[in-house]
C-alpha cells in the first residue's frame, strides 16, 4: 500500500507540477501581449508615396463601393503648388474620369486627424459607359472638393467633408514623373 499510495502522491506532484508551469506559461504570455503595442495604433506616415484605393463612399443617403474594373483612386504628391507656399498636388482617378487640384494639411507627416484642405479641384468629364461607376465617381469628387478632414487609421485612410466620408487602402504609388 505504501509504494501504491508513493505512485500515485508521485502522479499527483507531477500533475501539479505540469499545471503550475501551464499557469506560469499563461501568465507570461498575458504579460508579453501587455507589451505588445495596440495592433489597432496608426504610426504617422507621410501621405506622399503611396496611391490610396478608394473603399468606399458614405453620404447621408448611401454607402456606395467600387464594382470590378478600374478602382478610384487618389495619390497626394511632393510637388508644390505654384502660386500657394505650402500647398502641394494631388492626381485622382474616379473609376472614368481623370482630375487633380492641390492640397494643404496641418500635419506632415500624418499621425491620427488632421485638417485638410482642397483647392483648384478639376477633372474631366466624360460620360462612363456603366452608370454605377459615374455616380460612385460624382459621389467621391464631389466629397473629395468639399474634404476638411484626413485621418489616418489602421487599415487606410479617411478623408471626411461635412457630411460624407471616403474610406482609402494603401497601395504602392505609380512614378508619377514625366521623362523625356
């Protein structure tokens, strides 16, 4: 009986034992995820160098996405805006239709919200052979001229005007440069 009771005190102190490491794994590995930065946190980027993908458009009245085909999109460059200290150019694309103005924000670079201004905003105007893609277009112009705000998030960008908003994914930006 005394070697029997000795095995299974034995099995006992072992079980502990394994629980006690399991518990002390668990509580390390609480305490390392503690340190870990927030995944959800936005480290400050520069808008320059990358073309921003259009997600979506939200207005009062719809929540509109791009369908297959060519994306909109918006690409924020170093050139400088000409007459305006301060002020550099943007190049967009609405799914049909080219466009382009300048820009100016209060912080460079980009580290959560920040104002945003939009001047001298142009863009053709051809008529697009499916309909959805011109009124995505005329809905994303549109908010993009009136823009008071852009906001860097975890998964893109947020451009807001005062009563809609236009959701960006980064992708990497075209050389926008012209050689001859």
């Amino acid at each position: 009986m005394a070697a029997g009771s000795r095995s299974i005190g034995l099995a006992a102190e072992m079980f502990a034992m394994r629980y006690l490491h399991c518990l002390l794994a668990l509580l390390l590995a609480s305490h390392l995820v503690g340190c870990v930065e927030n995944p959800a946190s936005v480290e400050p980027f520069e808008l320059v160098g990358t073309s921003w993908n259009l997600v979506s458009v939200e207005t009062p009245s719809a929540l509109l996405r791009p369908s297959s085909g060519a994306l909109p999109s918006l690409t924020f460059t170093d050139e400088p805006a000409e007459a305006r200290s301060g002020w550099f150019q943007f190049l967009t694309h609405g799914g049909c239709n080219f466009g382009g103005g300048i820009y100016w924000t209060d912080e460079r670079p980009l580290d959560g919200e920040a104002a945003l201004e939009i001047d001298g905003f142009a863009w053709t105007d051809m008529a697009c052979p499916e309909p959805d893609v011109m009124v995505l277009e005329a809905a994303f112009f549109g908010a993009l001229a009136v823009a008071v705000s852009v906001e860097a998030v975890a998964d893109g960008l947020v451009i807001r005007s005062d009563d809609s908003s236009l959701m960006f994914e980064p992708t990497p930006a075209p050389d926008l440069r012209i050689g001859f």
